[in-house]
C-alpha cells in the first residue's frame, strides 16, 4: 500500500497540520487518500504517488540524477555507471603512518597492521584541510574499520589453531583510520606521512569517557578503576560530523566478542538484552581476560557507545559520548536545530529494536569551537514512537520519567543509558525493521530512516511503520520535524510527521510487496539498504548491504530525488564485488567526488578461505586475499557526481 504525507504538503505555510492542533484532520486525511488509492490500478496508483509526492517532498529541489544506470552485476569486481572512474584509492594493510612496513598478507601482525589501513572499512567522513575552508580538493579520511574476518586474513588459519598474535592483530585492525588525501590533477592520492594520519584501535587507543555514566560503577575494571578511561573502540560502524569538525563513530555489534557465562554476573539481565551469550564470534576472551565476562562483568558496559573524535588534533584523545546512550550504534547523524541545540539521531541495528534522538541542553556556537567540544555530554535522551495516525512522538528516556524509576532498577540516568534498550522498550518505543542508517536531507529537514529488514518480524506483528513480515527487503522511513523546511525545521519538538518513503523490492512481483517510483527498472531496485548519504541537489544515494541474500544481485549503490516528480524512482550507480556490502557514501563539498567503502569482499556464509577465496578484489594477485577497501568516484572530465 502505498503511502502519502498530506501534512508535508502543509509544510510550505511554514506550519504542519500536527502545529495547528488538527490530528483527526490529519487522520481523515490520510485514510481518505489510502482508501482512494486502493481503488486504483497499481499504474494509476503510482501516477497519483507521484503528483501527491511532489506537493509533498517538503522542497521544491527535485534533485536532477542524469548518469545512465549501470546493469546489476554479480561477480568478483566492482562496476561504476558509464562516464564515471572508481579507482582504489586505500586497501586494508596499505601504509598510512610513517615507518609502516609494506603489506605482507602472509605476515599480518599487529605491529604493523596499528600504522596499515585497518580492516572491512565501514563509515567515511571527508573533513577538509585546512579545517573549516571547505576544500574539495585536500582533507582527512576519516574510516571506521568495523570487525575482521580471520579466515580471509590468515593463511591456512583454523578456529582451533588460532594465536595470540593472530587475536593481537585482530585487535589492531578493528578501529579507525585518519589519513590525509590530496587531489592532484585529476586523480586523488593518499598522503602516507600525513601529520594528521592516525590509527585507532582496539589494542593501543585510549578513549576517555564522558557524560551520566562516566566514572559510574557498572564502567570500572580492574584495568580502569575509575571507570572513565576504555582502551579501543570496538565494532565501529557508521557514523557521523558534527559543524565544529569532529567525527561521530557508532560502535555497534560489540556482544559478538565476550566470552564466559554471562549468566554468573552481575549483569545477567542487561548482558543478556544486548546478545551477550557468552558464545563469542570471537576468541579473544582465550587471551585476554578482559573479554571475559566472569573476570570482568563489566567491561562490555564500556562499549556500544558514540564515540567523538577530534581527527584535526592528532594528540587529542577521543570520547565516548555517554549522554546518546548504549546500544549498537548504527550511525550518529548530527543537525544543528534552529535554536542552536545539537540533535543527534541514532539507529540501533537490531531486529525489533528502535531509533533514538539525543537534544543538547547547551546551543552551538561556531566562535567557540572549546564550548562545543562538550556539547554532547548534557541533554535529553529519547526514543521514537511511530503512530498509526502519522504523528511521531519522541518518548523521554530521563531518570524519573514514567518508568525509569528505581523500582524498575533505574536508580539514575546512568542506569538509563547504560540500559537504553529496556529503558525504550519500557517507554513504548516501536520495535523497527533494524533501523541502520539515520541522514538528514538539509533542503526539506526531513529525516531519513533505513530500516535494513526483519526476518523476525511475523506477518501478523505488522504495524503502520513497519509494514511488512517479514520485511526482506528494508523500507525508508521520513521522520518530519514540525516548523518549516530546511534550517527552520525543529528537530527538538516533542512530536514529528512521519511518512513511509519507500519500500525496497521488485515492484514488478506482487509477492514483495514494494513501493517505488513506476518508472524503476529492473536494475533500479533496491534490497535491504544500509548506509545513505543526500548529495547538496538533495538526493539520497543509498548503500546496501544484504542484496545477494535477498535477491541475488551484488550490493550497490543506488540513487533516488526524493521530492518532485521523480520521488523514490531510485537508480543504479555501483556495484560492488561479490560478498561485499557497501558503505561509506561520502561526498567531497563540491559533490565532484564520491568516497566509497567496499567492506568485506569474498565474505561468504560458508567456504571462505584465504586460499580460495571468492575473489581476490582488488589486487587479483595470487596468493594475495581479497582487501576491503575505499574507492574513489569521480566524473571522466569533471563534473557534479550524478548530474546531467
Ligand atoms: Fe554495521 Fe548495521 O551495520
Ligand atoms: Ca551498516
Ligand atoms: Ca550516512
Ligand atoms: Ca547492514
């Protein structure tokens, strides 16, 4: 069924029907406009989606994608649409800090893998140099290393014969990356001595904490008695920028690397919320007691936190933002409210789990970038609950409200976001199709929620916002912020629009149940989107991760307007080579670049050996595994990514 927003349309008089206090108006509305929808024929349902869509995009901006689509592909390389370059421009174990050896894939090592490109590269954040200029030509990658595949890194590697060293350079590759980048002519360049380059790590980071649950006793160890100091960052997936040129890095599946019976702790219950089973993915709880819940019943409540780095001051230690809560973090997208408060929108990427907001209690101020620097350490945590009518809510989670009170074991707001999930699901938060990726469209204000799928979702535990069980091809929902477009939009109000925009699948089979732009071709559909990212025309590429188990085709990225008359008529612009997903999609200002990750290659769910693997992208070297790396897009000539 498709599914209009009338109260967008309302958004051009600067005020949403939800302002002017007509939620039965708005309800009418809506259920008029499904009912006339339901007469029609699929054609004539699509032509009406498209009218209703351009009153109701929120902008006049209808985006303009002019590169002719790319053919799905399957295969062990990765393909750009025609007219376009997507060159390799830094793979796992390339140097990146002085001093680091070449990459040996038959001797990864953690020494030289914490100053090499680390491992399956998630998130990507373009932050010019010099600070602040808007560059497009010179600036930081910043790369989150998410996890590492060891029987794709190792030769001959067994489970049962896995060493120390072997763990020690697992934990060396998870992470981060800073390294400098400098466009010369018309090619970019990595700058291996880069006065910025960084490597973060799971090994040798030390990360501060900060906000309600700093220094709290569910944080302390036996290495960090003072429960304020972490060592790594763990399971980095996507993230986020902040306007005083900071990068936000989500750490998100951290229960797949703790061993022991979490069970005999003290923190049973709230180990086993988060997947903590004490049957890790892992052997790292084999060498390193820390990562042994019975010898540390704590140490996973230090990590699945937003972690905010500085990447412009090589020296400053980067923090773990308590104040947004604990869960796994798929992204953290930052936007500065009208009124100056910071809001932060975060996905936990979990079946059946929910989508948070974060309001700073202090405002922005672009003179005083040390005032900003704690910007995220004091606000309002909260959560979102999609109603059926189209109003949004955004549920309190602060100690004291409703049922985040000591009788329910919350005896402050460290508890609370130390246990955001209960703390949401007690609230009344809707249970989401995986809620990935959270980006903001800075034309309309309106606020883009992937949700990936949900194979858990029964067919009779539908509801408006999650429409389909189960849900095998993800869906994007647009959260509508009441009072105006664009920078008037109010992030912090208590309530919002939300509307469906589209849902992933063929829409040419019936049995899946999608919602697109008619005009989509086989190429041009989706399956279960991950990452997104809104060029400065306002459209949505979107990155996927989860295509060839849903549907058979490579993951990719695809491209869409979503406003005017080519609303959700997404398009095909790259693919990736097989057992990769894609992430990153990062824009250089100017949009003549885009930064890709290609994040596990050859990954495949049995049969994956360093010996044979899937692929050997992109070295096709023998001998030589397949590296995840970041590919860099450009235009042949010159030109806006995606234009005409
Ligand atoms: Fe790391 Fe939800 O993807
Ligand atoms: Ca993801
Ligand atoms: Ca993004
Ligand atoms: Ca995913």
């Amino acid at each position: 069924m498709l599914s209009v927003n009338e109260a967008g349309a309302m958004q051009k008089t600067g005020k949403t029907l939800i302002d002017r206090g007509t939620i039965t108006e708005l309800i009418e509305l809506r259920l008029s406009r499904r009912a006339a929808l339901k007469g029609l024929g699929a054609a004539a349902a699509m032509t009406a989606f498209g009218a209703a869509a351009l009153r109701a995009g929120g902008t006049d901006a209808a985006g303009s994608l002019g590169f002719a689509e790319l053919e799905k592909t399957n295969d062990e390389t990765h393909h750009v649409a025609a007219g376009y370059d997507a060159d390799v421009l830094i793979r796992w174990g390339d140097p990146m800090i002085p001093g680091a050896p070449a990459f040996d894939p038959k001797a990864v090592r953690a020494a030289s893998q914490e100053k090499q490109f680390g491992y399956n590269c998630d998130f990507i954040a373009y932050m010019p140099l010099p600070p602040g200029s808007g560059a497009s030509d010179h600036g930081l990658l910043c790369v989150n290393h998410e996890y590492t595949i060891a029987p794709l890194m190792f030769p001959g590697f067994t489970a049962d014969a896995m060493t120390e060293a072997q763990v020690e350079a697992e934990l060396a590759a998870h992470g981060h990356s800073v390294v400098e980048v400098r466009k010369v002519g018309d090619k970019w360049r990595v700058v291996a001595d880069g006065v910025h380059n960084r490597r973060l790590s799971m090994r040798s980071t030390e990360i501060g904490v900060s906000g309600p649950a700093a220094g709290h006793d569910r944080l302390k160890t036996k290495a960090d008695p003072s429960g304020t100091k972490v060592m790594g960052l763990l399971n980095c997936c996507s993230g986020g920028t902040t306007p005083w040129g900071t990068v936000l890095i989500a750490e998100e599946n951290f229960h797949q690397y703790f061993g022991g019976h979490p069970a005999e702790t003290p923190e049973a219950a709230n180990h086993a919320r988060l997947g903590i089973k004490g049957e890790p993915e892992y052997q790292w709880a084999k060498f390193f007691e820390r990562f042994d819940v019975e010898k540390e019943p704590n140490e996973p409540n230090r990590f699945g936190w937003v972690v905010e780095l500085d990447p412009y001051d090589p020296m400053s230690r980067p923090v773990k933002r308590t104040a947004l809560g604990r869960f796994k973090h798929e992204a953290a997208t930052c936007v500065v409210n009208h009124d100056g408060r910071v809001v932060i929108y975060s996905g936990d990427d979990e079946r059946l789990e929910c989508v948070y907001r974060f309001v700073s209690a202090g405002r922005f101020d672009p003179a005083n970038r040390a005032a900003n620097l704690t910007l995220l350490d004091s606000g309002t945590l909260s959560v979102a609950m999609f109603d059926a009518d189209g109003t949004l809510s955004w549920l309190d989670l602060s100690h004291g409200q409703g049922p985040l009170t000591e009788a329910n074991g919350f005896k402050s707001q460290a508890d609370v976001v130390i246990e955001a999930r209960r703390a949401a699901e007690l609230a009344g938060a809707t249970k989401m199709d995986r809620p990935e990726d959270v980006e903001t469209n800075p034309l309309s204000g309106r606020v883009y929620v992937i949700l990936t799928n949900n194979s858990k979702r029964a067919a009779d535990q539908t509801d408006a916002a999650n429409p389909r069980g189960p849900n095998k091809f993800g869906h994007i929902i647009e959260m509508i912020p009441p009072g105006g477009a664009g920078a008037e939009a109010d992030h912090a109000a208590d309530r919002f629009t939300w509307d469906i925009f589209i849902k992933c699948g063929d829409p040419r089979n019936a049995d899946h149940g999608a919602s697109l732009h008619p005009n989509v071709t086989a190429d041009g559909w989706p399956a279960s989107p991950d990452n997104c990212a809104f060029d400065t025309a306002g459209n949505i590429w979107l990155a996927t991760d989860g295509a060839p188990k849903a549907a058979g085709f490579a993951d990719g990225l695809w491209a869409a307007p979503v406003a005017g008359e080519a609303r959700g008529l997404t398009k095909l612009f790259f693919t990736t080579p097989v057992g990769a997903e894609l992430c990153g999609p990062c824009f250089t200002p100017d949009n003549q670049t885009l930064f890709l990750a290609v994040q596990h290659p050859g990954e495949a769910e049995r049969a994956m050996s360093y010996e044979s693997p899937a692929t050997r992208w992109p070295d096709f070297a023998e001998g030589v595994p397949p590296r995840p790396s970041i590919v860099v897009v450009t235009k042949r000539g010159g030109g806006v990514i995606g234009a005409p």
